[in-house]
C-alpha cells in the first residue's frame, strides 16, 4: 500500500521552496500525494497563486481558506482559530500517513497543532533557525516540539534542534531546498523577463522586498517610508517591487508600494507576486536584493547577488560575505547602497562559500519520508545533549 504524504503551503515562496518535493513525491510510485493550500495562495490581493499550483498538475489539491482578509492582530488570530478547526477537520477526514511542514508561518503552525491533535506525524522543513524580529521564530520553534522528523539546511541549525530535545537519528542536515532550486532551474534571459513583466529593464535595477516586523509594533510604515526615500537618490536605477506578505501591517507596506510605483511608472515595476521562476530570474539580474525577505539571505548568495537586508527582521540567520547589514534609517541604506554598487564588492564576492549548498536536498527529503519506519513515531522522547 502506498504511504499517504500530505504537504502544506499557505504562502508563495513557501511553495516555491517546496516545488521539486512535491514534483518528485507526485512521480513517487511508493508515495500517494495530496497538497493542502491554504493562506495567501487563497488571496487575490496576494497574486491568487493557487493558479501556479495547479498547473503544475497535482491530482488532489485541497484548498482550505482560513479568511485572510484583516492583517491586524485580532484579524489574524481569528482566522487562526479557523485554521485549527478546518486543518483538524480535514486531517481527521484524510487520515495521512505523514504531513510535511515547512518554515514558520502561523498558519503553519496551526496545522501542525492540529496534526498532534489528530496524531499525524509531522516532517519539518527549515527547523533550527533563527529570525529574531518576527514572532514567526516563536512558531518556528513551536513547529519543531511538535515535529517527528526534522529537515534543516545546515549543521548549526542541526545542533539547535538537538538543543531543543529532538533525537539526532530524526535529524537530518539535508541543505537548502532554495539553493538547490538555483542549480536546477533555467532561469529567465534578460529580454524574456522583460516580455513577461512587461516592464523595460533598459537601466540596472533593484529587486525590493519589504515584509512587517512583526515584533515591533507600528514601525513597518515607518521603515519602509525610509527605504523608499532612500531609493529617490537612485533615479538611474530601476525597481521592481514585490508584495509583502499577510503579516500585521503588509496592507499599509502594500498601498505605499502602489502608491511609489504610481509615482514613478517609467523607474518601478510593482506586482503582488512574481513567482517563483520570475522572482529568481529577476534576482539573477538585479544589481542588489533590497529588503528584509529571507530569499536575500539564503538564495541571493548562491547566486552571487548582493544583499542589503534592512532592520531586524532576519536578525540570528547564517550570513554571507555578500549580505550588509543596516538600519531601518536613509542614511544608513544609503551607506549600504554604496557598498553593494560598488565593483570592489562584487568582485570580493566570487569566491565567497554557501553554508547551506548540498546536492540532492530534495530528492533526500522524499527518500527519508518513503522509508522511514512510522510505527511509534508518535512516541516521542526528549533527547538530553548533557
């Protein structure tokens, strides 16, 4: 009988990451597949990408909507109470043999609380690692207590995990599912993506994301407002800027994102969601990946492209010669920006090292899920280091 793998995604580069999984699972003769989209992937305003995922052709896809339509905090905590209930219902109705997690999204964490409720045994992607200005690092966290096999993309993520009580045979450093999407992906040409955004790129260009800090209150405007005044003194250089995420306070980041663009329609491109073949094309290309996304700090260097990553959004992640660090203020993106532009940079850059760059991350995730003994999984015990 074939083992019932059911994968989660509520977010677009959530799935971006989780792609070749779910590709390779669907082929799998010893794995039955279904998706559970849910989420952003459910909002219009978000880019609607349940479109991407179904033409990727997916035989069972269960779409769950959990009513993402106020970003404050008790909007958010209500359609986290609807997720509990929906993600329980149809755990408790699918019955899976396993359900495959990745990050740390709220929404995530509410199926995987469901899934212990309904004991189904979870495998957890990009465990152990630390983003200290969102509140995401405490799901993160959360999702790995309740978490029966644990996939992180490096070793010092591993060694959280282990810190956390985990069982070191349950752990393995697999790399980075977005690393490992680079080598394999062809990426667009210069002229293609141009035809597909329909945007001229006739000048260097930024590629700006900018999501809430969720862990301080009210500053998101405030920040962005800063970055974008910073971007007046770069008239020479185009921009394309992509939607923040449905965290408290993306809606206001995404109204000043419409309303810069209106500003200056022949200098910046605004859209909701690239995808996730656009999205990389366009950071291949790009002079500097300019925000507060973790794409700056796990796929921009393996592409070689600078990272200026604003404030303390990713603040505790593994960082590369290529990323600068700088505050949430003009003057010191400006600072940033002139490092980055710089050819001294750039060339300092090529012979820099991946810390999360392993072959075969995917293909290693589907074999441990397809052979893994399930039999008293559930009966997790916590693993003393000491």
């Amino acid at each position: 009988m074939k083992r019932k793998v059911l994968i989660f995604t509520s977010t677009r580069a959530e799935y971006g990451l989780l792609r070749r999984v779910v590709l390779k699972i669907e082929k799998s003769e010893g794995l039955d597949l279904q998706l559970l989209v849910s989420g952003t992937h459910l909002v219009s305003g978000q880019g609607l990408t349940i479109e991407e995922i179904r033409s990727d052709g997916v035989k069972e896809i269960e779409c769950i909507d959990i009513k993402l339509n106020d970003d404050s905090g008790k909007g958010i905590c209500r359609s986290m109470g609807l997720a509990m209930q929906k993600y329980g219902e149809f755990l408790q109705d699918s019955a899976p043999d396993i359900l495959l997690l990745l990050g740390d999204r709220y929404e995530t964490f509410c199926c995987a609380a469901a899934a212990q409720i309904c004991q189904v045994p979870v495998a957890h992607i990009h465990g152990g690692e630390r983003t200290e200005g969102q509140v995401d690092e405490a799901f993160r966290h959360s999702i790995t207590k309740m978490s029966h096999l644990h996939f992180p993309c490096c070793e010092e993520y591993k060694n959280r995990i282990l810190q956390m009580g985990e069982s070191p045979e349950k752990i393995y450093n697999v790399g980075s599912l977005g690393v490992e999407n680079i080598r394999n992906m062809k990426l667009m040409e210069w002229h293609e993506l141009e035809e597909s955004i329909r945007f001229k790129l006739d000048k260097p260009f930024f590629l700006i994301t900018f999501h809430p800090v969720t862990l301080e209150k009210n500053s998101s405007a405030k920040q962005f407002a800063q970055l974008l005044a910073a971007l007046d003194n770069y008239p020479d250089y185009k921009c394309i800027l992509t939607g923040a995420n449905a965290d408290t306070d993306g809606k206001i980041i995404n109204l000043m994102i419409n309303d810069y663009a209106g500003l200056y329609p022949d200098r910046c491109f605004s859209i909701s969601s690239l995808g996730y073949l656009r999205y990389l094309s366009a950071m291949q290309l790009c002079e500097a990946v300019i925000g507060n996304s973790s794409s700056g700090i796990l796929e921009a260097p393996a592409l070689k492209v600078p990272t200026i990553n604003i404030g303390d959004r990713q603040k505790g992640r593994i960082r590369t010669e290529s990323i600068i660090d700088c505050e949430p203020v003009k003057d010191s993106i400006l600072s940033a920006l002139k490092s980055v532009c710089s050819n001294e940079f750039k060339s300092n850059m090529k012979e820099m090292k991946i810390p999360h760059g392993k072959r075969g991350t995917a293909q290693k995730i589907v074999e441990v899920i397809r052979t893994i003994d399930l039999d008293n999984i559930l009966k997790k015990r916590f693993f003393d280091i000491n």
